[in-house]
C-alpha cells in the first residue's frame, strides 16, 4: 500500500511540474516545465512561415541563474523547415534569412536541400549551405552572392557537433561553433505543418537535463485540428 501511495505521489508531482500550452487558435498544444514561467508571443510570432513562437519568461533568451541565454522559443514552422539561432547557419534560420530581399531570400530558400530528421546532423555539421555559383542563384546580384556566403556563416563559425541524435522523426542534438554553444530539439512534421522545434544556446555548454526537458517539449506538441 505504501509503494503504491509513493507512485501515485511521484506522478501527482509531475503533473504538478509541468503545463499545457494551447494555441489561442486551438491548432496544437505541448506540455512544458513549470520552471520554464510564462509563456507568451515570441520572435516573429505568426510572420511568414513561422506559424506561431512562443518564449517563456524563466527560460528564453534573457539572463538566467547568472548566464547570458540566447533563443530558448518554441517555434512552428511551415513550407520548408528553417531552424532557429543560425543552428545550420545563417540561410536556413528565418530571422536571418531577412537580411536579403524577399525575392532573394526565397530564391536562397528554394536552393536549399530540404531538412529532414535523416539530414539533419549533416547540415549542421557544415560550415557552408550554398555555392553562389549555383545555376538557381544566378539571378542573384553580385553583392547578393558576396552575401551569400557571409550569411550562410553567421553563428556557426567551424560548427563541432558533440551530439545528434535522431528518434524517429525528432533530432535533439548539442554542438559549438566558435565560442558559442548551441542546443535542442526539431521534430519534422507532415504536410500542414513543417517543424516545430525549440532551439538554445549560450557560452557554457548545456546541462543534458535541460537539453532532455526541450526534447520533451518537442515530442509532446499534438495538433488539435
């Protein structure tokens, strides 16, 4: 009878640690931390391709426990998967992206190889993306294709990727590129949908618990309709 009252705390408290998030507009919902605080509308929220962001109070991008955070949102995306934070450079993050015309960028886009869970690890392991030789590139202008290659760099100078993982359709993975680290989850999703994912980075490499509560996060978004 104890062990079975000891269970049945053990699972009341993690109930207790963790919330639901559901979208205003009732199209999905995940489960995350209570520690992470606050949620509310993040970086681009609703613009473009990115469907909806939302940044929470205790753990995105901000100072927490004395260290600088960078990123830290849960994103939704549609049309082809980009990734947060420059984690696969500058030309498949949609913020940076922004940087070029937006004829330019969607050409950029267009050129890319597809993300996929398969892909993944690869791409972020690389330095460069794209070759301003490209034939899809050619209606580019030259500074457009001088950019090309600086953009496609920015936040992931010499990437050293330390872990990638991929389960199924969602890839959690841990690498550094320069002085920066830079972690989290992406799950590819079908055809309405692209990815969602939660990205984070900073200068001190991440705690593997907190690097486990972001994959669970990712694995638990459920469309609603």
């Amino acid at each position: 009878m104890k062990r079975a009252w000891g269970l049945l705390a053990a699972a009341v408290l993690a109930c207790a640690q963790t919330r639901t998030y559901q979208d205003q507009q009732k199209r999905f919902e995940f489960t995350y931390p209570a520690e992470f605080g606050t949620p509310s509308a993040g970086t681009d929220n609703g613009f473009r391709d990115r469907v909806a962001a939302v940044r929470f109070s205790e753990f995105s991008a901000g100072i927490h426990a004395g260290k600088i955070v960078l990123g830290g949102e849960a994103v939704l995306t549609k049309e082809s998967p980009q990734v947060d934070l420059q984690a696969a450079g500058g030309l498949y993050d949609e913020v940076t992206l922004q940087v070029f015309p937006a004829s330019a960028a969607s050409l950029v886009r267009n050129s890319l190889p597809r993300l996929t869970a398969a892909t993944f690890c690869d791409a972020i392991a690389r330095e460069r993306h794209a070759d301003p030789a490209d034939p899809l590139l050619r209606s580019l202008s030259a500074a457009e294709k001088t950019a090309l290659g600086q953009v496609d760099q920015m936040g992931n100078p010499s990437p050293k990727v330390l872990r990638c993982d991929v389960s199924g359709d969602t890839v959690s993975f841990e690498k550094q590129a320069g002085p920066r680290y830079v972690y989290g989850a992406i799950r590819f999703l079908p055809v309405r949908y692209s990815s969602f994912q939660l990205i984070r980075g900073g200068t001190e490499a991440p705690e593997p618990a907190a690097v486990r509560q972001i994959a669970d996060l990712v694995t638990s978004w459920r469309e609603l309709r």
